[in-house]
C-alpha cells in the first residue's frame, strides 16, 4: 500500500544543499516550505527555483508553500543577549524603550501591547517557559511581576493567555512576501495569525493581484495559532482552501492540554468542508539533535494520521536538524503503519450526505464503486483538482491518481491525501484519453492486465468543474 499522508518539509540551513534536498524528496517531502520569518527574498526564490529543478530531475510532483511571518509580537533585545528572571521579580515591557534591556526591562517589537493588556492579565514568553503577570499599565509600559521564571533571550515571542493582542495578521513585510512569493508562483501560500475570514480573503485578493502576469492563484493556508480563530473557525475554513493546526503558539494561548481536542476537531471539520488539514509543530522535535524519534513522538505522528490529516509537517527537524533525511524516512515510515491500521467503512460516509452537483456525485460514486469492486486505482481526469480533492476527504485503501495536462494542479495535488498527480498532455478526445491515462498507469506498474480501476473524466474535455462521467474499466 503506497502511503497517503504527505509530508511538509522545512528548507533552511541543513537542507538547502542541492544534495541534501534532493535526498530529502526521495525520502518522502512532498510540500518544501519556504519560512519567510527568515531569509532574504532572493534566499526564497534561488531556493524554489531549486526544489523544480531537483524534483522534474527525479521525476517527483512537488508542492511549494510560501509560510507568511505574520505580526513580529516580541521582545527586543538585550545589551547581554539574555537575562535570567526569577519568580516574583518585576520586570517592565516597555514599547519606547530603544536601548538593550537588563533584568529590570526590555523594549518591545510589538508598539501596540500597553493598549492590548491590563492588570491581571497573564503574558506568555519563549512558548509560554515565562510567564508574566501583568501588574500595572503606565503609558508605555507594562509593568509585570515573573510569575514562572527562567532565561529570556532576545526576540522571544509574546502571547496573551486567551488571546486579545490586536496585532493584523498581515504586516507590510506580508505584502511584500506575498509578491515575491508569487514571482516564483508558489503553490500554496500559508497566512500566519489570522483571526477571521476577512484575514484570509485580503489575503487571497493581495495574492491574486501579485499572481495576475502569471494568471497564477496559490492555494491559501490558514495557520490556526491565536484563541480568536477557534470561534471562527468554519469562517476561516470557507474563505481558505485549508488548514493549518499550528499547535506551538495556540497551545501557548488557549493551553496544552486543550490542543488535542482541538486538533481532532479541525482536521475533522477541514474533511468535511473539502478542505485541506495540515499537522505541525514539535512532530519530531528530538531528531533535531538525535538520530531516532521519542516514542512520544511516534504516537503524535500515528494519531495525527489516525486522525485523518493530508500532511503532517517538519519545521526545525528538517531546516536546522542534524538529521533531516533521517527525520522524513522515519515519519513516512510512521505515517505508513498508521494507515495500515486504518479502519475503512466506506458506506457510513455516505449515509447522511446529499451531492448536488453532478461532478462531486460522480466522485463519490467512483470511490464507492471501488470500494466494492475492489479495485486497484481510482483514476480522476481533472483540469483543476477538486475531483482529486472530493475523493480524497474519505478513508480509502484505494489509490487515487490525478491526471491532469495543467503543472500548477499537478503541484497543488501533491498536497492531497491519497491523490498521486500526474501530468499528462490535454486531449479533446474523450477515448484517447482515457487509453492515454491507462497507459500512463501501466507503464508505471500501478496497473496490470486483469486489474479493474474506476476512471473518471468529462464531456467535452478540458473544462474545470465539468466530470460526467464514471467508468469502470478492466486493463486488457
């Protein structure tokens, strides 16, 4: 059985060598990201440039994601780099302060936080190791009294305890970020912070407009990270084309012991909406510095798939870890004994479901057809996808192929759980393509004589939105 969840990799320091990345996509990396918290523009572009180069090279579809930086809510530094605070000090934030900081105060990144807090309210610092109690508010500082101390160093991270900082999800490096990320198109473009819909449809629009020279529009991810996404959640999910369960800093915000519910629940409501899910955030922490995964970890990852997410994702593992490769051999190997541990029941997602289009009833009908059969493929002809993407959102030990004549669908599949893209030539004649796709598989070994497979496509080809047609068919 080929394995269904794919596989987010980070690009940084340990992984950029042409080398190193190309080991990285025989692995198993599916999705390259490309963190523009850090780097130059140029650093992104050679970088996606590169991930194209290796992947048409090993003959591989892969998926580029452009990861916003979003609002930089942190400190700012300190004339030592660091300073240790201790349980009942004081400690001042203050927004005008320029010069370094000490143990008594530190400056902040973040101007807005003397409106945003007021006494009695709990600050999180360094993913929430600190924790400060907001004492009093004085112009412009925020007076605070260490209630769990230890080391802060420069730059650390902020988070109000329930959310409340007024902080935009998109800052003017945003805008920027997204036009470069569209210079090189990138596939999929993950906002970080958002906090309603109207986050992601600016988002989508200034994205839009930097595509247009390219008639290019990526995929938007939305990074569920603050408090004030959890109620808006189905909002975000219909103005995104998925989800990311971005567990480091909404952990910090809502607790941790609240994220694995949560967790189950968006993935869930991402599948039932036809929309993407991706898992990240500490997945396999320790093999940034040891050749082997915690059992822990292990888990994380199997109940992630268990779940049903379309990826699970590797941050620092992969972009800053002595073991990147190893990393994504070891997840792959995870997420492929989960999957076979999965138990199928096909029919109960039919139960309580009305289709009202034709092309989402046909893709339906082709898995449960399947599924029934036995057969060893299911086979979408598709100009954009969403026939790829409808079949996937349902549990199936049947591999799904999407076979499509556009390079930028083929790219944004590779995100898909179960869908394997494949470019194939476009075809105005219906039989053509369809002997051109069981050729295709063939070739590749998926099919043999004898084999049955569901193939779905539309009448007259070539046009989004339009699949008719399902038929099933037995290789000659």
């Amino acid at each position: 059985m080929p394995r269904a969840t794919k596989i987010v990799a980070t690009l940084g320091p340990a992984s950029s060598d042409p080398e190193v990345l190309e080991r990285l996509l025989r692995a198993g990396v599916d999705v390259v990201r490309l963190n523009f918290s850090h780097g130059k523009a140029q650093d992104h572009i050679d970088r996606a440039a590169l991930v194209r180069q290796i992947a048409e090279k090993i003959g591989k579809p892969v998926a580029i994601m452009a990861d916003l930086q979003g609002p930089k809510i942190r400190v700012g530094k300190f004339a030592e780099g660091r300073v240790q605070l201790v349980n009942g000090a004081r400690f001042i934030l203050d927004a005008a302060q320029t010069e370094p900081g000490n143990l008594e105060g530190v400056g902040l990144d973040y101007k807005e936080l003397p409106r945003d807090v007021k006494p009695g309210d709990t600050l999180l610092l360094n993913d929430g190791l600190i924790v400060l109690t907001v004492d009093a508010v004085r112009g412009e500082q925020v007076q605070t009294i260490v209630k769990v101390g230890g080391e802060l160093s420069n730059n650390k991270g902020i988070n109000k305890q329930g959310g409340g900082l007024t902080a935009p999800a998109l800052t003017g490096k945003d805008m920027e970020d997204i036009k470069t990320a569209m210079s090189f198109q990138c596939d999929y473009l993950a906002v970080s912070f958002p906090k309603n819909a109207t986050d992601m449809e600016m988002a989508r629009q200034l994205a839009n407009v930097a595509g247009e020279p390219w008639r290019h529009k990526p995929g938007m991810i939305a990074k569920i990270e603050r408090s004030e996404a959890i109620p808006q959640l189905e909002a975000i999910l219909r103005a995104s084309d998925g989800i990311m369960v971005a567990r480091g800093d909404l952990a910090v915000e809502v607790g941790n012991a609240t994220v694995p519910a949560l967790q189950k629940k968006m993935i869930r409501m991402a599948r039932e909406m036809d929309k993407i899910a991706i898992t990240a955030t500490q997945m396999m922490e320790s093999m940034i510095v040891n050749p082997v995964p915690t059992r822990a970890e292990v888990s994380d990852v199997a109940n992630a798939v268990l779940d049903g997410t379309d990826a699970v994702m590797l941050s620092a593992e992969t972009a800053a870890g002595k073991y990147p490769v190893e990393t994504v051999e070891q997840m792959a190997q995870i997420a492929l004994e989960a999957e076979r541990a999965e138990d199928v029941r096909l029919d109960a997602n039919f139960t309580d479901r009305v289709f009202r289009r034709i092309d989402q009833s046909i893709a339906m009908g082709a898995l449960f057809t399947a599924y029934h059969l036995g057969c060893k493929a299911i086979v979408a002809l598709t100009e954009s996808g969403s026939t790829a993407l409808w079949m996937s959102r349902h549990n199936i030990h049947v591999p799904i192929f999407g076979l499509t004549s556009k390079a930028s669908s083929q790219a944004r599949m590779a995100l898909y759980r179960n869908v394997r893209p494949l470019l194939m030539p476009a075809h105005s004649d219906r039989d053509l393509a369809l002997a051109e796709a069981e050729r295709a598989l063939v070739e590749r070994g998926v099919l043999r004589p004898g084999d049955t497979y569901a193939i779905t496509c539309g009448e007259p080809m070539g046009y989004p939105g339009g699949t008719n047609m399902l038929k099933v068919c037995r290789v000659g």
